[in-house]
C-alpha cells in the first residue's frame, strides 16, 4: 500500500465518520423532540438508534488513526503478491513478499 492508498483510505474514513454523524444529529434530534413533547420512552427508542452509529463511528476513526500511523513509520507496506504453482494434482501458493 503507497501513500496515495494510505492517503485515500483515511480520506474515506473521515468523509464516512461525516456521514454517520450526520445522521447521528438527525437521530439524537428526533430524540429530543420527542423526549421535549413528554414521550420519552419513544425518545429513549429512537436513541437507541445511536448505537450502531456511534460504534460505526469509532471503527472508522480507529481506521484512520491506524492507517495515519501506518504511513508516518513505513513509507510503503510490504506487498504480498500470489504465485500459484501446479504441482501434480494439487495446487499450491507460495506468498511472496517484497520486504
């Protein structure tokens, strides 16, 4: 992976970290909406919503953080390519990597 792969990958982990948030706003406002006109247990379920989203949210920014740090000790990762190999009847692969 080259800096440009690194690079976009923590571009798209942020635009999605945007993203769930966003709509994490709209979620958590429906809350307060209901909760503010005294349904609160319908406020406490649409909340609930968040769940996913706040853990969707922590997955990408641990994506990026790691990517991030990927690229500032490595300027390149290693790359593994497949060699396949016909021996007999059986099929093998051998990993190759370019250290």
């Amino acid at each position: 992976m080259d800096a440009i792969s690194l690079d976009t990958t923590v571009k798209t982990s942020l635009a999605l970290v945007r993203a769930k948030l966003e709509k994490a706003i709209r979620i958590a406002t429906a809350a307060e909406i209901c909760s503010g006109s005294g349904r609160t247990r319908k406020a406490i379920e649409v909340a609930r919503g968040l769940e996913e989203i706040i853990s969707d949210v922590n997955t990408f920014l641990n994506t990026a953080s790691i990517v991030s740090r990927l690229g500032k000790t490595r300027p390149t990762i290693p790359l593994i390519t497949i060699h396949p190999q016909e021996s007999g009847k059986a099929s093998r692969c051998l990993i190759a990597a370019a250290i």
